[in-house]
C-alpha cells in the first residue's frame, strides 16, 4: 500500500533511505541509470517528496516497523 514520507536517512551504505509514516523505511538510492533520483541528492528535493507516497511492500508483507539507528537529518540551512 502507499505510505506517505516523514523524512530521510542515510544508511551505513551512504544510501538515501525514505522514512514512511507506517514506520518503515525504503532505499531511494539515485543510482542511474536504474534508479535515477536526483533529487534525492539535495535537501531541497528531499523536502519537496516530504508527504507524497511511496508504495511500501513491507506493509503488505506484515512486516514489522523498521527500527532507526541514526540520527534524523537537520532541517535546511544547517548545511
Ligand atoms: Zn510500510
């Protein structure tokens, strides 16, 4: 089902992981050209998908919440 993103991380990979309402967390990794994300790569496009939907497999599978091991990103102007 589609969930909507509450953030981002970045994983111990340096890949960009959507944080998404129903608690689980989903790569969206630019990696051209079989994922091709730019805006993934900038804070302002991370902020500009805050609240559009995502579709979340894990939800259909049951699967249970994903647990965060690192910090929230800062909010913009921090750098
Ligand atoms: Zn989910």
């Amino acid at each position: 089902m589609y969930q909507s993103i509450t953030g981002f991380h970045k994983d111990k990979n340096d890949d960009w992981v959507a944080e998404l309402v129903c608690g689980h967390f989903q790569h969206t990794r630019h990696d051209p050209p079989w994922q091709n994300r730019p805006w993934v790569e900038t804070i302002k496009g991370r902020q500009e998908k805050l609240g559009s939907r995502l579709y979340c497999k894990k939800c259909n599978e049951g699967a249970p919440p994903d647990e965060k091991r690192q910090s929230k990103e800062k909010p913009a102007g921090s750098t």
